[in-house]
C-alpha cells in the first residue's frame, strides 16, 4: 500500500503528499551514505570542539572559563591542557573550523534528502514518536545554530544578542544528546542499507520519480567537491606557504613580507591600548611569594633570552607559525620566588575585550618554551603583535597568548 | 525496537539540563532558544524550499542539447557552489561587520564581494571547458 493511499483529499498535492516530492536521487541508500559521512564528520568536528574547550583552562575561573554557569557541563575537565606538542591546538583547531565548514554541503544535502520526513502525515502517530519527533528537531536545530554562530563568529558577525561562547558550548551539548540518540537509532539501519541495499519499501524513495537529471554519484561528487572547493579557499589560513590561496577565509591575506607582516587577531586600536603607555615609561610588575619587582624593557633584553619556533593559533581556525625570542616564564617566575607556583595571572594593559586577563596553569608556567617574548623574527614585537611583550605559550589557543603583558602575579605553590 | 524509549528520554533529560544552567539568565536563553528554532524554520520552510524552487527554475536546461548533451548540470554544478559559497561566507562578501573585522584583523573587508565574484567566473568557465570536452567525446562517438 502506497503512503499516500490514506492521504485526506485536502492534503493532496501539498509537501505531506508523498507523491509531491519527485527527485529520483532521494532513497535510504544516499540518506546512509551521507549519514556515514556525517556520522565520522561530525564526531571529529565534535570532539576537536570539545578540546577546544578544554584548551582554555576553564578549571582556572575569570576569563578563562567563558561559560561559567556550565554545571557539570564542564565537570569532564579533570586535566590542564598540554603543553606538548606545541603544535596541538594549531591542529586541533584547524581541523575544527576548516572541517566542520567542508561539513556544511555534506549537512544541507542530508538535510534535503530527508526533507519528505518533515512534513510527513499524520505528523505524530504515538506518545514515543513524538519525542523522536523533538528529538530530531534538536538535533537539525543544534546543527544548524552550530553552524550558523561558528561561520559568523569567525567573520565577525555578532548578531545573535549572546556571546559566541554561550551559544556554540550550549548549542553543543543539546547537539552531543542528539546526536549520539540518532545514532543510536538509526546506525542499525544505516549498517543493514550499505550493507545489503535499501529496504523493499524504501520510505524515502520517490513514489512517482520525476525524470532524472543527474546520477546519483554526479550528486554526490558535486557534492564531496563542493566540499573540497570550501576547503581548498579556506586551507591556507592555517598553512603558512599557502596563504594566498585561500582566497574566501577571514585570514587569508597576505600582509607583506616584513618579520612583523603576520596575520593579527586584534589590533591595538580595537581592544584599547595607549600607545603613549607602551613606551619608554612602560614596566614590567611581578608579583610572587617572595614579594614583587618592577623591570623595564632593558631589563628584560639583559636577562638569558631564548628563540622559539612556535604557532598562534586562534579559536577561529587561522593560524601561523613564528621566531619568537624573550624571556622564559620560570626565569621571571624565579625572581619572586615564584618558580614552583600553582598558576600565574597575566594582565594587560589592553581596556577593552573579554580577555584582558588569564590565569596559565603550573605546567605552562614550568614548560621550557613558554616565553614573554620581546621580539619576534629577529626584531621587536609591533604595536598590533604585543609591543612591549607578550605571552608565548606552547600548545595554547591563541587568546592565551596574552598581549601588551603588565603585570604577572605568581600565586602559591599547590 | 525496546530501548528508543530510554535513549529519548536521555535526550531530553540532557537538554533540559543544558537549557536549566541558562534559567539565571532568561534573556540570553530565549535568544539562543530563538535562534536555534529559527534556524531550523528558515533553513527548512524558506531556504531549502527557494533553493530547490530556484534548482526547479533551472530545469528547462535540462531539454537544452548540443550533440545529445544536456546544459542543465554544466549550469546547476557551479550556480550550486557559488551559492554555497556565498551562504558560508555571506558576512565577509556582503560586508555585514566590516568594521569589526577590520579592527579585529587589520585586514581589508572590502576585497571578499570582488573575489567571490571572481570565483565565481572561474568556477563558470571551468564547467563551460567541461562542457567543451563532453561535446567533442559526443562528437567523436557520433563519428
């Protein structure tokens, strides 16, 4: 019996009628297909973006916790982000950004060709069906908002009327429910349909299939290479010999090839510092155990420098490698008789933006690359990189990497 | 199937306590409780339907032969990822936070609308150059 058999007359030719959705590509077999994509896809769109989180030490409070109402939302966190290898936020971030936006055709395609299920009739048949109802509304609700907030935010795009923050981390847990619950679901059928070919009564085939304008696998490459053209204008943000490339990304231009010419998160003129303050008046404060010391410039260039190859990598996918030469963290630690200190507080002297402070954990305080650096590819650090000095941490989101630093205070040892 | 049920309820259970670590700040919820339906509802009752209506509008292509060769994927193809690429990207092209953006990254917000329309052109000529190569290939199998 044809589903549209029962249809009442007022529904006829409307999108609850079966027989109104026509293309021939629709069926189970491209709905797994896409499902498995999706179900890989997202997983590690999903736990990058958990690590993310993670990577800001929310454990330490103030700035570094952006969402601290979180609950046990963020009680998983039982270990400070690594420092080794420096490299791993770089990576963890860019495949983040850079495959969940490979993602977006892979979800709009699967979205279409479930879109029969929709407006399907009757809309509930039972108690169970209608939570499964809901359940699929947060799940293509979550999708979609984690989407939408993640490609906005990485243009700037602030429309929404709450933090980047709170909505991509909230969005995220409705969407991990939902998520594994279609998987739950729905894996069985997916396994059975690549296995052994769609059902006999293929519910999201096309009851009366319009004549087909292009094969299902033309469908699916114009798809993976939609995918891949996404991918290809948007890669060289996070490859440094590649810049130029990514012709459709937020940092994807090449600014010069002076040591200072690299890609910026924020100016000077954005977040609030005076560059009067930055000059010959500017001082360094720490503040420790045993005491505080006040250091300029000089000072700082008089003590063992050290030079690091080491990445920025921003919460927003971008990212560069850079020289940077300064001075180690524990060797200023050390001064104050902070060495053995169970976090540090870093200050700025920027007025504006949610991260005019950090607290860095014992480990980045102890690592041998972490670095207040001075300068970078061989001269001083410009306005826009930090001038005076900024934080260098190995492994850290770029935010961490504090800049126009005026202040460490060096807490008690653990 | 016996454990939908409880893994629903799971579901749920998850989500309403997600959405309760909000109740301390109602406005922001129901923005974000906005959002998330609204995005749903446009992508579902108005994107995705203009879309496959516009898709639909390309159709007649579809009878439009050289040498037995339909133009109608020649066209959708690149319409289909200029669009795409302009949904992702729409901030920068249309300059929606220029300012911000130059502030935050000292770069120029003005070159995006030129290099999607660039793009575009490319994305254009290449699938016109594939549909050179299938009429010759149907030229030569016609011999």
């Amino acid at each position: 019996m044809s589903p549209s058999a029962d249809l009442p007359a007022l529904l006829r030719r409307t999108p609850a009628d079966p027989r109104s959705w026509r293309s021939p590509l629709r069926g189970a077999r491209l709905t797994s297909l896409l499902g498995a994509v999706l179900l890989v896809g997202m997983t590690v769109v999903l736990v990058t973006g958990l690590l993310s989180y993670a990577a800001y030490d929310p454990q330490f409070g103030g700035s570094n916790d952006q969402t601290p109402q979180a609950g046990l939302l963020a009680r998983w966190i039982f270990f400070d982000w690594p420092t080794n290898p420096a490299w791993i936020y770089r990576v963890n971030q860019g495949t983040h950004v850079l495959l969940g936006i490979a993602l977006v055709p892979v979800v709009l395609f699967k979205l279409w060709s479930v879109a029969p299920r929709l407006f399907a009739w009757p809309p509930v048949t039972g108690v169970v069906h209608a939570i499964e109802r809901v359940s699929i509304l947060l799940l293509v609700g979550s999708t979609l908002l984690l989407i939408v907030t993640g490609v906005m935010n990485i243009q700037y795009d602030y429309a929404w009327g709450f933090s980047f923050y709170t909505g991509h981390f909230y969005a995220a847990w409705v969407f991990i429910a939902a998520f594994i619950t279609h998987v739950v679901l729905k894996l069985p059928t997916m396994i059975r349909t690549l296995r052994s070919g769609p059902p006999e009564h293929d519910e999201l085939a096309a009851e009366e299939p319009a004549e087909q304008t292009i094969s299902r696998r033309g469908a699916l490459a114009a798809v993976g290479g939609s995918s891949l053209t996404l991918l290809a204008l948007s890669l060289g943000q996070s490859v440094d010999p590649l810049r130029a490339t990514a012709l459709l990304s937020p940092r994807g231009q090449v600014r010069g090839d002076g040591p200072n010419d690299f890609q910026i998160n924020t100016t000077f003129a954005e977040i609030g510092v005076d560059p009067t303050e930055t000059g010959s008046s500017w001082r360094l404060r720490l503040v420790g155990p045993g005491g505080s010391a006040v250091l300029d410039r000089a000072d700082l260039l008089a003590m063992e420098l050290r030079t690091e190859e080491l990445p920025i990598a921003c919460v927003e996918g971008w990212s560069t490698s850079q020289s940077w030469t300064g001075v180690r963290l524990r060797d200023l630690a050390a001064l104050v008789d902070g060495a053995e200190a169970a976090s540090v507080f870093v200050q700025s002297m920027q007025r504006g933006g949610a991260f005019s402070t950090m607290t860095l954990s014992d480990g980045q305080l102890r690592a041998d690359r972490t670095l207040l650096a001075l300068k970078v590819n061989g001269v001083d650090l410009s306005l826009d990189h930090g001038f005076p000095a900024r934080m260098i941490i190995p492994g850290a989101p770029g935010v961490r990497n504090t800049k126009w630093v005026q202040t460490l205070t060096f807490g008690e040892p653990a | 199937m016996r454990r939908r049920l409880p893994v629903l309820l799971a579901c749920l259970a998850v989500t309403a306590y997600t959405a309760s670590r909000l109740l301390d700040e109602l406005p922001v919820l129901t923005r974000i409780a906005l959002w998330f339906v609204a995005v749903a509802v446009v992508w579902d009752l108005v994107l995705g339907p203009l879309l496959a209506l516009a898709d639909r509008g390309l159709r007649p292509l579809h009878q439009v032969r050289l040498r037995g060769v339909a133009a109608l994927n020649y066209v959708r193809v690149p319409a289909a990822f200029s669009a795409l690429l302009l949904l992702v990207w729409a901030p920068l092209v249309l300059e929606r936070s220029a300012s911000t953006f130059a502030g935050k990254s000292g770069l120029d917000p003005s070159v995006y609308l030129g290099r999607w329309v660039g793009v575009t052109a490319a994305l254009l000529l290449l699938s016109a150059a594939a549909y050179g190569v299938a009429l010759l290939r149907a030229g030569r199998a016609g011999r």
